[in-house]
C-alpha cells in the first residue's frame, strides 16, 4: 500500500491537496495491479513503477472528470 499526494490546482488562489491511498497486488503472471478505492481508479503495469504511473494518470483523470460535476 502507498500514499498517493496529489494537488489540485483550481483558481489562482486556489490550492487543494488531497492524499489517495493506492494498494499494489501482483498477480502470477507478474502483472501489478494499483488501485485507489475512493475514486474507483484503477490501473496496471509490468513494473511497480509502471503501475504506479499509470493509476496516477487514473487517479488525476477522475479528479479531473469529477470536477466537472
């Protein structure tokens, strides 16, 4: 399990920070499975750090959908 910090920048003024727990799983053929609960991001890679790239762009394209709510 890791912390990911992600900030969002809104106006000028405007800063907020969230911070979104993302667990790893590897499955038996090697895959790494990340996923962030809250926000139902999730993600893959051959690598942790693939992985983890990956569902950060996840994580900030459900941010960025959700804000458009």
């Amino acid at each position: 399990m890791l912390w990911y910090d992600n900030t969002i920048m809104g106006s000028i003024s405007t800063i907020s920070k969230k911070e979104y727990v993302v667990t790893l799983d590897k499955d038996q053929d090697g895959w790494i499975f990340a996923r962030c609960k809250e926000l139902h991001a999730n993600s893959q890679g051959k690598t942790e750090s693939e992985a983890i790239e990956n569902v950060k762009e996840a994580i900030n394209l459900m941010i960025e959908e959700l804000s458009r709510l």
